[in-house]
C-alpha cells in the first residue's frame, strides 16, 4: 500500500486491526460514491480517510441509507474546500 506522506494517519489505522479506505482522488459523482459506499459496507471499513469534498458528496448522496455503514468508528478529513 503507498500513500501520499500527508495520510501517515492510515498507517496507524492499520496497525490497530482497522480496515481503513482512502477515498480516491476527486471524483464525487455518484456512481463513484455507489462503487465506495458499496465496498465500505461489503468489507466493514471502520475508517474513513476523505477530503471535504468527498466528505461533503458522502454525506449528501440520496442512496446513503441504503448502505450498511454501522462498522465505521472513524472518519479523518484533511484538505482545503
């Protein structure tokens, strides 16, 4: 796994026995999102690594609820708006 050194964060999230995501790159479109809340509820993500972007579309997609997403314990954003 290689990660830009401003998520270093995730490597502790590992460490722990979490199963962490970083949310990638900028796409928010919402099948994008379908795909990561997919896999999020599939593999029991407990952290979340996001920008406030990603945040933000997560947070908004119309489809949230239908997800599973009761093994996330923690969500780190970073970034600028």
């Amino acid at each position: 796994m290689t990660a830009p050194a401003a998520h270093a964060a995730l490597f502790g999230s590992v460490l722990s026995g979490s199963t962490a995501i970083i949310a990638g790159a900028t796409d928010t479109s919402a099948a994008q999102l379908d795909v990561l809340l997919r896999h999020m509820s599939t593999e029991f993500t407990t952290v979340l690594h996001a920008t406030p972007q990603q945040l933000d579309a997560l947070v908004n997609h119309p489809r949230l609820a239908s997800y599973n997403l009761s093994s996330l314990k923690q969500v780190i954003v970073a970034g600028m708006y």
